[in-house]
C-alpha cells in the first residue's frame, strides 16, 4: 500500500492517509437501508486505526495531496467527521474541485478517505 501522509502545523503531527476512495456507491448500493451509524461501523471495521478525517485534516489531504495531483482522488465530496461521527443526511463535506464546504454532494459523486494517527 502507498503511504500518503500530511503533515498538520497546528499540532505538529502527521496523518496517514489511505491510499484510495472508500466506495460509497457500491456500498449503498449492496445495503439501501443503511444509516449514518452502518457508515460509521463500516468504517470502523477497516480497523486498525482508521477513521473518517476531521473538517481541518480533510482541509489539509486537500491542500497537500490533491492540489499536487497526489493520492488518485476520484470523488468530487468527501466527508469529514464531525462530532465523533459521519452523518450521511445533510452530511458536511468540502468540494474538491472548488474547494468550497457543502452540506450535500450527491452519491454518485460522493467518498470518504480514511485517516489514522501516525
């Protein structure tokens, strides 16, 4: 797996970023019923530290990645975490292409890239 890392000045430390896209469509796709706490436990169970980035962190993947043309990033939103969850339903996410925060993208354009702690 590619290491994507960035690097946040404000606390000094550095995130791992996962190397691609979680697949939103297909997932919502296999599982119609699901809600913003299935996401969230999908999420979960990838495991090993990873987690839905914050506002500040997805800021920064934005800025330090794919700005550069780093990190093969598909989707047009991504979601952050917010409040110690992804709500799916008026979920805040930010525009890669215009750099502007929204309150909804649309699922066929939609993804959440992983973060963990370094």
């Amino acid at each position: 797996m590619n290491t994507l890392k960035v690097f946040n000045s404000s606390n000094g430390k550095e995130i791992e970023v996962w190397p691609k896209d979680m697949d939103l469509v297909s997932y919502y796709h296999d599982f119609p019923d699901v809600d913003s706490v299935d996401l969230n436990q999908a999420i979960e169970a990838v495991g090993n530290g990873w987690r839905a980035p914050t506002r500040e962190e997805l800021y920064l993947i934005c800025e330090q990645l794919h700005k550069k043309g780093l990190g093969n990033f598909k989707a047009n939103y991504y979601y952050y975490l917010e409040d110690s969850q992804i709500i799916y339903e008026d979920c805040p996410n930010i525009n890669f292409q215009s750099m502007e925060w929204d309150s909804f993208g649309g699922m066929s354009s939609d993804g959440v890239r992983l973060v963990r702690e370094i």
